[in-house]
C-alpha cells in the first residue's frame, strides 16, 4: 500500500508568514491613526442607513463579539456628527392655566441656559423694583388721595351718630354702635343702670341711627368698591411702569421665537397678576420650629425655566450610548420629593432620558441591555413610531398611580437610533415583533474574517501601531507582526483567510507586551507573540490536560499502535467557551445476525445530537447503495462512543462510523495509530469537517502522551487542507515523517489507510476483484443473508419478504416486513 498518494505535504501543514515581507521593521515606523480593516459590506451598510433621512432606517449591527462593532460605528458617527447642524435646546416652564401640563419650549442650541438666566435675572430684578415702587412717597400719596373718599364718608357717619348720642365701630364681625353719655361710651351693665326712660330714649335713637347706619354702610360698601377698583388700577399701573423696560428688553430680545414671546407675554400676565409675591410677606410664626412651611423662594419657582436638553456646548449634532437603558434613562423621569409626610412634585423636577440628549443625532444602545430593563423596549419603539417623546411616570403610564402627576407636553424627536447585537436577537425580533422590520430596516452585518491580501501586514501592523500608542504597550517588530497573523489566521482556520475579531487580537498584542516588558525588551518579537499563545492555552486547558492525563494512565482506553477489529479512533472538538481541544474518542461496532439493522447506542441512551443521528442514518443509505442493489441486506449492528457520557453531537465521526462498521464486518483489522475525521454523504464521499486543526493536534498530544512510533497519523478530508494552520511541533513532526497527515476524497481511499488493503471497485458483472475490501463486505453479506433464509425457512412460510435492512418507525429504528 502506497500511503504517500494522501499524505499532505509539508508546505500545506500551515502557513507561515516570511517576516521578510512585511514593509516596515516595527509597528512605531507607522503613522498613529486608527483603522477599520475589512468589514467593505458593513461600512456600506453603515453608510446607507446614516445618511438616508427617511423614518424608520434605524440601524441593527448584527455580529460576533470582538469584530469591532461599537469601535467602529462610534468613529463613523463621530465624524459624520461633526458635519451636522446642532439641534435646539429643550425647556420645560410653567402652564399658568393649567399647572399640571408643563408647556415644552425649543430654543436654539446655547440660548435655552440664556433664557433660563434671563428669566432668574428677570425675577430679580422685578423683586427690587417693586419693593421700591411701593415704598415710594409718590405711591403713598397717591393712594391717600384714593381711600380719602372712604375716610371722608366715615368721618361723616360717625359725626352724625355722635349727634344723636351713639359712636360707630367698624371692624370684620361688622358695624358697632355703641351709645355716648356725655361724650363718653356706656358699657352694657351702666346701660342697665339707667332709669327706664333714659333707656328708652336710647333705644329709640338707636333704631333711628341704625336705620340710618344701614343706609350707609351700604354707600360705603359702594366707596369701598370703588376705592379697591381705583387702588388695583393703581397697583397694576405701578407694576406695569417697574416692570414694563425689563419685559420690553427680554420680548425684543427674543422676538425672532414666536412661541417664546407668547411665553413672556404670559409670565408678564401672571406677575402682574401676583405682583404680592414679590413684596416682603409678614411673618407667621410656625407651632413647629425648623418647618418652612411656604417660603418664597418656593413661590418664585413657578417662574423659574427648567432646562432639559443644553446643547451649548455640542459642535454638531449629539451621539449618546446609553449603557443603562431603563425606561427612565431612555425616556426621562419626573422627581418626586417629601415635605410634611407626602411627596409632591413639580415642572422643575423633570429630567430627560438618552432619548431626548440624543435628539437631532444618533442613539446607540445594546439590544440586550435594553431587552433585559422592563417597558424599554416599549417605550423606544413608541418614540420612534411617534416622533415624539413623551415623559411620564411609569405609574401613571400603567394605571397604577394614585397620585396626581404631572404631565409635560411631548416633545418632537429625529434621531437615529443604532442597536448593537448578535444575529440570533435579529431573527428573533424579526420573526416575533411586527414592528422590528418597520422600526430597523436597515441590517449591518459584520463579518469574521477576511480574504489575505498583500496589504493584510499593513492593515495589521497599523491596529497594532494605533494599540500600543493608545494604551502605551511596546511595538512590535515585523516578526512579532507574522506571528500575530499566522494567529489570527489560526483563529478562522484558514490559510488564506484573516480574523476580523480584534478583541482577543488586541488581547494577545497586550500580553505579547507585557512578557516583552517583563524581559526588558524594547520591542515585541515573534517569541513574545508565541509566548502569549502559550501562556493563554496554560491558563485555560486544564481540562484538556486532565483528560490527556486519564488517557495516559488507562482510564480512557484509546489504542495508538497496532491493529483492532471494529475499532477506530474517532476526534472530536470539547468547546470551553475560551478555549476548545481535540479529543479523541474509541468507535467500536459488532456485527451479528438479526433484523434490527444498525443500532445507534448514542441515540438509545438519547446522548446523540440531531447531526449525529443523521450521520449514522446516512450510512444506511450508502450500505443499500453499493451492497444491496440485488440482494436485500439483512444484518444487526450497534455503534457506540466508549467511555462517552455527553451528548455526542455532529456527523464528523460518519465516515469513521462506516469504517468501523465495515472492519466489524468483514473481520479485517483497523489501524490504530490512525484516527479518522470527516463526514460523508451517501455516495461515499468524505465532506469537510469544523475543527481540524483541534482534532489533529489533539490526536498528536495523545500519541506523544502514549509514544511515537513514526506509523501514527490522522485521516482528513481532502476540503479541509486550506483549514489547516497546525502548531510548529505538529508541523516539525510531520516533516521528520513521526506523524502523518492523510487527505482524502471518499470512503475507499480512508478505508486503504486504516486496513492496508485495496478497497476495490465495482466490476461490469456487479461483482468486486477478489481479495479487496468490498468483495469480503460482499461475501459476508451474502453468507449472513442465506443464513437468514434458512432461519426465516424454518419458523415462516417460504414466500415470506426478507425484511430491509433500515426502516425508521416512531423514532427508532424497527425491523419491516416491507421490502427496500
């Protein structure tokens, strides 16, 4: 047998990067600038969906971690940002005619702070004006002049009265009148000392003055009427003049905002309505010390501007990442505070959310983080369909408040809105929320790797040059740089492919550093890089190392040298989240007469996978196709993994399945030094498997664990030789001929490898030559199928259908009485 027809040559082991032709000696020769490698179709994607204007071309990044999502559509936005015009500020300020609906004032970028000081300024300066106003001598006479008239008429009435004997008394219980003798006022019990015609003289003035009092207090309601009427025109005469330069100021200041003049015109009202407010109020001593019950500052706040959104300081249009999506980070909260026992709240407590700070630019969020926060979603997707935001308390919103809330004006929203996730949340949102495919129409899909080209090294060297310079780590020279690309090239399994995931590409130029540093180097060199490949497997292959131990020691039983019948070594890949090895695992079958066909032991004691169940059944196909074209096959046969207590998942072992099953057969012994990868297909051809690079090397650390004997090696399929970037000593061992690497097409070529003999093919007379594999497959088949009939001949009647070979019934696999 000539192995070397599928041995892989040594140059297509791996591939090694020549230092040589890297441009430059070390990554501080390039200039300091931050690059985006790869990703042509999500930048186009990113590019469409910021600068399209339309609703509803909100923006999905949908990828893997660590290929730079949040890095790169942050740098884009940046940078378009500044190109864009600066949206207004926001204001809340007070609804004089109805409180509890906040009016929401716009005012552009850098005038709403100057509004709210005019304001502050504004109230101020009326409090000073109108305490001098009303302490002026020329108000005090003034309003003289006025309550003269009253004074006059009482003056009059109590004249009079003390003509007749009685003095008048006006007070809030009303008017008194009280009866004079000599000049002097009778108290009740003098009044009853008098002789009886005294005191009916008294009485019956006293009903004369009183009638006469009714007719004039009523006059003098009229007066006091009148005397109000002219002091209030006085009072608002008074205001109007202290106030009316400061409000003519402020209404020309900005009279190009129709809606805020309307405002000041309004706040002008009020104030001059209140005008009492701004005058020093007497004290009112409290039962309870420390307790403010009304302070006036408290008062002057339903003037005050409450500044929501301040975009004075913004150059360009904002861009917001909110971390922490809660409803009230998003949306806005309004505060709430205690006095006296009970919480009370007021338009000045009102906070904007993310929604609002990012308004006129660009929002990025976590589709998880915002997914996991209650009413978030909601809420977001509400803004959006609405244009508008609408602050409001998350009790009131739901029906379950019973306190009285304020409720703000909604305020317009345009903005942009970019959710950062994986693929698997697109397709779920896509297929179960109606409104996902409205609200994001546009789908960025970042990719995970990236076809060699010759300006890779560049590309790579300057996100290394931009690294080290950010985080202040030492460059890299050109061999550290090859290194770093064979391992990133290692990280797709691809010869001719380039990782885009530059988190853990970031990750090992940061300790490549570090153990350079450690070393006092001045730069990092290729055995740094390969350090740090060593160190990080060290930290995370315990499990690997465990396993490889039990191997070592026998309990688990896995064979490297010699010859077995029904068995082979299977490899599969154990993924730890951070780090995944090979494994090899020991296939066996036996083969024995019956008609249950081919028992899958993995699939009985439910450990087997979907994939893998496919992969076994697969074989029934191609057995029926080459074998039992004529004859039905009649046979049993189990497979098992030994020593497997996980599910086994995958069709890679389908190809190794076939060849164990035929060894049990036909008797014909397997090497076991060889191990075997790769599913296959019903036409016996070997497909490309995920892994191999895993699977090869975990199958050499097992030999070199057990001992090298120069005859071991690993059977792959011929696809996957441009997936292969095996590990230096695999490489160095292959060269020096102490382990093998076969490639092959299809069953026969495998089966060559394991037993040493020919396969065989398929001659004109529908027979194979003697003394290969498939005519002894053959011969066995047709023994166990007469040997059947006979069986069948004894117990059954002779015109009895022989039963196929493979029928699955419920889920299992059951004998039929059906033919194939």
């Amino acid at each position: 047998m000539a192995d070397h027809r599928w041995k892989v040559a040594e140059k297509e082991l791996t591939h090694r990067f020549d230092p040589l032709q890297i441009p430059f000696e070390t990554t501080e020769e390039l200039p300091p600038e931050e690059t985006i490698i790869g990703q042509k179709r999500a930048l186009r994607a990113i590019d469409f969906g910021l600068s399209i204007q339309d609703q509803g071309y909100n923006i999905y990044l949908s990828g893997t971690p660590g290929t730079g999502k949040s890095t790169i559509i942050k740098s884009m936005i940046a940078r378009l940002a500044m190109t864009q015009p600066t949206p207004d500020d926001w204001c809340f300020v007070n609804n004089f005619h109805d409180p509890d609906r906040p009016k929401a004032l716009n005012l552009p970028a850098g005038r709403g702070r100057l509004f709210q000081r005019d304001v502050d300024q504004l109230i101020g300066v009326l409090k000073g004006a109108f305490q001098k106003a009303f302490q002026s001598k020329e108000y005090e006479d003034q309003r003289r002049l006025i309550e003269e008239a009253f004074s006059k008429a009482a003056e009059e009435l109590n004249r009079q009265a003390e003509e007749e004997g009685f003095a008048i008394n006006f007070s809030v219980l009303g008017v008194m009148m009280t009866p004079l003798l000599k000049g002097k006022p009778l108290e009740p019990e003098e009044i009853k000392n008098l002789d009886p015609e005294t005191r009916v003289e008294i009485e019956k003035k006293e009903k004369e003055v009183h009638e006469r009092v009714h007719r004039f207090v009523q006059q003098v309601r009229v007066i006091r009427e009148e005397v109000n009427r002219k002091l209030d025109e006085l009072n608002r005469r008074v205001v109007r003049y202290a106030s009316e330069d400061a409000f003519e100021r402020l209404q020309e200041k900005y009279h190009d905002l129709p809606h805020v003049a309307e405002y000041i015109a309004s706040l002008q009202q009020n104030i001059v309505a209140n005008f009492a407010d701004f005058l020093p109020q007497p004290e009112t001593p409290l039962p309870f010390t420390g307790i403010d019950a009304a302070p006036a500052q408290a008062l002057m706040t339903r003037y005050a501007v409450n500044v929501v959104v301040d975009n004075s300081g913004a150059q360009g249009a904002p861009w917001v990442e909110e971390v922490n999506p809660t409803y009230n980070n998003l949306i806005g909260r309004i505060e709430k505070r205690g006095r006296f026992g009970t919480l009370f709240t007021h338009f000045t407590f009102i906070k904007a959310g993310s929604l609002l700070q990012a308004n006129g630019g660009y929002l990025l969020l976590n589709i998880v983080d915002l997914l996991r926060n209650p009413f978030s979603w909601e809420a977001l997707k509400r803004a959006i369909k609405n244009r508008e935001v609408k602050i409001e308390d998350l009790g009131d919103l739901y029906g379950i408040s019973a306190t009285t809330v304020l409720k703000p004006d909604p305020i317009p929203v345009r903005l942009r809105v970019i959710l950062v996730g994986s693929p698997l949340i697109y397709h779920l949102l896509r297929t179960f929320d109606e409104d996902f495919a409205k609200l994001f129409k546009v789908k960025v899909d970042f990719d995970l790797e990236q076809e060699w080209t010759d300006e890779a090294p560049l590309q790579y060297g300057r996100f290394a040059a931009w690294l080290c310079r950010k985080e202040g780590l030492l460059h890299l020279d050109r061999t550290a740089v090859a290194a770093l690309l064979e391992q990133a090239a290692r990280m797709v399994g691809h010869q001719k492919k380039l990782s885009l995931q530059f988190s853990p590409i970031a990750d090992l130029i940061r300790e490549a550093s570090h153990w350079a540093h450690k070393e006092g180097k001045a730069t990092v060199s290729c055995s740094d890089v390969r350090r740090a490949v060593k160190e990080q497997t060290y930290r995370s292959n315990l499990y690997e190392e465990k396993i490889q131990e039990w191997i070592a020691e026998g309990t688990l039983m896995i064979d490297v040298g010699g010859t077995a019948v029904g068995q082979v070594n299977g490899l599969s890949v154990i993924d730890l989240g951070d780090f995944s090895f090979g494994r090899p695992s020991r296939i066996t079958a036996r083969v024995f007469m019956g008609e249950s066909g081919i028992v899958n032991i993995e699939r009985e004691a439910h450990l087997s996978g979907k994939t893998h169940n496919k992969g076994v059944m697969i074989l029934s196909g191609y057995l029926g196709g080459r074998y039992g074209r004529d004859n039905p096959i009649s046979l049993s046969a189990t497979l098992c993994f030994e020593q497997s207590y996980a599910e086994v998942e995958g069709d890679s072992a389908s190809a190794a399945e076939l060849a164990v099953l035929l060894s049990a057969l036909t008797e014909i012994p397997l090497r076991q030094g060889i191990a075997m990868t790769g599913s296959m297909n019903q036409r016996g051809e070997i497909q490309a498997i995920g892994g191999v690079n895993e699977k090869i090397e975990g199958f050499y650390d097992t030999c070199t664990i057990l001992g090298l004997t120069g005859e071991q090696g690993v059977i792959i399929p011929r696809q996957n030789i441009k997936h292969l970037m095996l590990k230096e000593e695999v490489v160095e061992a292959a060269a020096a001929g102490r382990f093998h690497i076969y490639a092959v097409s299809n069953v026969d070529e495998a089966i060559e490898i394991l037993t040493g003999q020919p396969a065989g093919t398929l001659q004109p007379d529908g027979t194979y030559p003697e003394g290969t594999l498939n005519a002894a497959v053959m011969k066995r088949l047709h023994e166990m199928e007469e040997r059947m009939r006979i069986i069948a001949g004894r117990e059954h009647p002779a015109d009895l259908p022989t039963p196929p070979l493979f029928v699955e019934t419920n889920g299992e696999f059951k004998g039929s009485r059906e033919k194939l």
